[in-house]
C-alpha cells in the first residue's frame, strides 16, 4: 500500500519538476529574444 502512495507521489513530483524546468526555460528563450532586440537596437541596427 505504502509503495503505492511513494510512486503517485513520486510521479506527482517529477511532474510538476518538468513543469517548472520548462517554464523556466520558455522565460530564458524569451529574456534572450529581449536582450537581443535591445543589442540590436542599441548598435543602431535592423
């Protein structure tokens, strides 16, 4: 019984672990995008 309950939380876990990984890697792709705009735009570029 207890096994059980380990794994669901387990799971549970490793889920809202990916989760997270993943937003912050949508916030890092979309900081680098603004701090790549803001270099451009500061040489005079586009």
């Amino acid at each position: 019984m207890s096994d059980v309950v380990l794994i669901i939380i387990a799971v549970v876990a490793a889920f809202l672990a990916f989760r997270f990984i993943a937003g912050l890697v949508k916030f890092g792709v979309i900081a680098l995008i603004v701090l790549a705009v803001i270099y451009f735009l500061s040489q005079g570029g586009i």
